[in-house]
C-alpha cells in the first residue's frame, strides 16, 4: 500500500509540469509553428484560386474563338500565358524559395494581363456579351478573381503574422532556441506594371 509520503513527490512532479506547460504555453512557444500552418493553409487557397481560373481559360477561349475567331493574336496569348502557368511544377518547397514564388507570380501575372486583353477584345462584339455561355463563364471567371483577391489577402496577413512573430520577443527568443530552421516567408511583391490588378470582367 502507498503511503502518504511517497505518493507526495509525485503529485509534486505533476503539479509543477503542468505550470510548466501552462508557463510555456501562455509565453507563445507554440506560436511559430502555429502561424507557419495559418500561412501554408492560406497559400493553398491561392493555389486553389489560380487552378481555378486556369481551368476556366479554355472554356473562355473556345467561346470568345466562336464569336471572334480572327483575334488570334489576343487569343494565342491566353492560351500561351495559360500553358506557362500551368507549367510550373509547386510543391511544398515553393514558400522557401523568394525564386520560385517570384516565378509563379509572374506567371499568373501575365495571364491576368493577357485576360484583360481578352476581355478589351470582348467588348466589340455584342453577340458574344450576349451569349449565354460566356455570360456563365464571365460570371465564375468574375468570382474567381474575387476568390484570388480574398485568398492573397489572406496569405498576406498570415505571412505579416508569421514573420512578425519570429522577428519581436518573445516568438524572436523561442526562434533562436527551437524553430530555427523556419525561415521568413515571402509575400506577394508586383512583378509588372498592372499585375496587382485583376483582369476586368464586369460588363454590366
């Protein structure tokens, strides 16, 4: 039978371990690791835009093609600013390399561009502004960049978050000590003039 006095050193062990969790938790330990998962949950929802709006390209063009055929050169451009978006293998990799980011983004970048020309082009032939189907294409390639807007914001503020932590005290302390191999992330930078825009699809 335990008696009183050795059952004692024990609860003592339990009490003082979970101050200790509590001290550690309440300091922001788990705070890095926790932010690195907001920005990589936020970072696949810019991807998930992106793949969006590039499985809407061909549908757009095929319409855009029925109405306004001899446009080849805007049409060519989507289709090649498609294919290059489309090209760029991502994996996880990806936030820890500013190369790669700034490579995925000029590529969507220039497929904005090129969707904007498109849509330039759209607005001589009422037909086409007309045509059911690309008034249901028009409408979902409207939201996605709607989507793509929220969903870079939201990255932004989870990146602004993530790196903030690491940079002032305590998170700069608990870096140094136990995520120090967790880099600072980038975030979406302008690659050309316009690129932050979204290609302008109301014609309303």
């Amino acid at each position: 039978m335990t008696s009183a006095t050795g059952s004692s050193p024990f609860i003592w062990r339990c009490t003082l371990l979970c101050l200790l969790t509590g001290f550690l938790s309440g300091c922001g330990i788990n705070n890095i690791p926790t932010y690195d998962e907001q920005v990589k949950a936020t970072w696949a929802q810019v991807e998930n835009q992106y793949q969006r709006r590039t499985d809407l390209v061909p549908n757009l063009v095929k319409t855009v093609q029925a109405y306004a055929g001899h446009e080849r050169e805007t049409l060519q451009a989507v289709t090649e600013a498609r294919a290059k978006a489309s090209s760029l293998q991502l994996d996880g990799n990806l936030l820890n390399d500013p190369a790669k980011l700034q490579q995925f983004e000029a590529a969507q970048a220039q497929l904005s561009s090129a969707l904007s020309r498109l849509m330039v082009v759209v607005e001589r032939y009422p037909d086409l502004k007309a045509s059911q189907n690309f008034l249901s294409l028009q409408s979902q390639l409207e939201g996605t960049e709607n989507r793509i807007s929220v969903a870079r914001r939201d990255y932004i503020q989870a990146v602004q978050r993530y790196n903030r932590e690491i940079r002032t005290f305590p998170g700069r302390i608990w870096h140094a000590l136990l995520y120090r191999g967790m880099p600072l992330r980038e975030t979406f930078q302008a690659t050309s003039e316009g690129a932050e825009q979204a290609p302008e699809v109301d014609f309303q």
